[in-house]
C-alpha cells in the first residue's frame, strides 16, 4: 500500500472543484486517509517547493500557492502515487489528456488545480509537512475487497 499527497490549489478550492477532485479519487478507488483545509504560509510553500527554488517561475508559483485555502489530502492505494499522478494528467494543462482532472478543468500551468507528490520519497516528505501521524488515518472499507487485490 503506497500513501501520496494531494493537494487541491487556491484556484481549484475558489473555483469549486474539491468536491469533484475528491470524487475522481475516490471513483478510482483509492481510500481517503487523511484530509485537511488550510492557507499555506510562505514558509511552508517554501519548504514544499524548494527543488523548484531559482527557477523563473518559483516567485510567481509561492505567490499562487499562498494566494488563498487549500485542501490537503492524503490518498493510499497500490501505486497511489502514479495513478493519483495520471488521475491529475500532465502538469501543463495543454498537454494534460481529458477526462484527467487538469485536462478537464486548467488551462495554465501556473492555474493547473491539483498538486501530487512524485514518487516515494517526495510522498513521504510532504505527507509529513501536512500531516501528523496521528492524523493520518489507518481504516479498512468494505469494499477494499472488491478493490484491492
Ligand atoms: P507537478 O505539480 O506536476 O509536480 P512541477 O514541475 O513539480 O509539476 O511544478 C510544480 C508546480 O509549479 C506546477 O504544478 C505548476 O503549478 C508550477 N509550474 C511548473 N512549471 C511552471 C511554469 O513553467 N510556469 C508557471 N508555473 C509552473
Ligand atoms: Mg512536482
């Protein structure tokens, strides 16, 4: 079982779609473990996007993702990470195929909605900059039978 976050950006919780994103994953059948609603500080978008840190687009990308509330979430699954990354589509939008949630709803890569963490290590590192343990939640459905193999 592999934990990822996601995130629903400023422009997607203004915009109305939290509800929509989190019915995607759910549809998908990944199980919901963890969920908050939060302003990013400076500090913590900092932190989150440091790898992105001198590149053209890092001031404009700290202004967006502390521009308004997110919603945070922690999603688990077999290969959470990659579906949740092609449940997203590209991070350009223009390249993001639809019926993803960015080839649905971006248009601009600096608009594109939903943040998901990249692989293991980077799911790990976020989870823990969102997330205490004790609020990441170990639960079973009852339909995991008929979801998890
Ligand atoms: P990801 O969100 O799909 O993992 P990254 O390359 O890690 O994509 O970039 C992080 C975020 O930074 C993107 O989701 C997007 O919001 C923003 N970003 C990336 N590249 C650009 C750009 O060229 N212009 C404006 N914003 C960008
Ligand atoms: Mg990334």
């Amino acid at each position: 079982m592999e934990r990822t976050l996601i995130l629903v950006k400023p422009d997607g919780v203004q915009r109305g779609v939290v509800g929509e994103v989190i019915s995607r994953f759910e549809k998908r059948g990944l199980r919901l473990c963890g969920l908050k609603m939060l302003h990013m500080s400076k500090e913590l978008a900092e932190r989150h996007y440091h790898e992105h840190e001198g590149k053209p687009f890092y001031e404009g990308l700290i202004t967006y993702i502390t521009s308004g509330p997110i919603v945070a979430m922690c999603w688990e699954g077999s290969d959470a990470i990659a579906i949740a990354r092609r449940t997203m589509g590209a991070t350009r939008p223009a390249e993001a195929e639809p019926g993803s949630i960015r080839g649905d709803y971006a248009l601009e890569v600096g608009r594109n909605i939903v943040h998901g963490s990249d692989g293991p290590e980077t799911a790990a590192f976020e989870l823990d900059l969102y997330f205490t343990e004790d609020e990441l939640i170990d639960w079973e459905r009852s339909t995991d039978q008929w979801v998890f193999e």
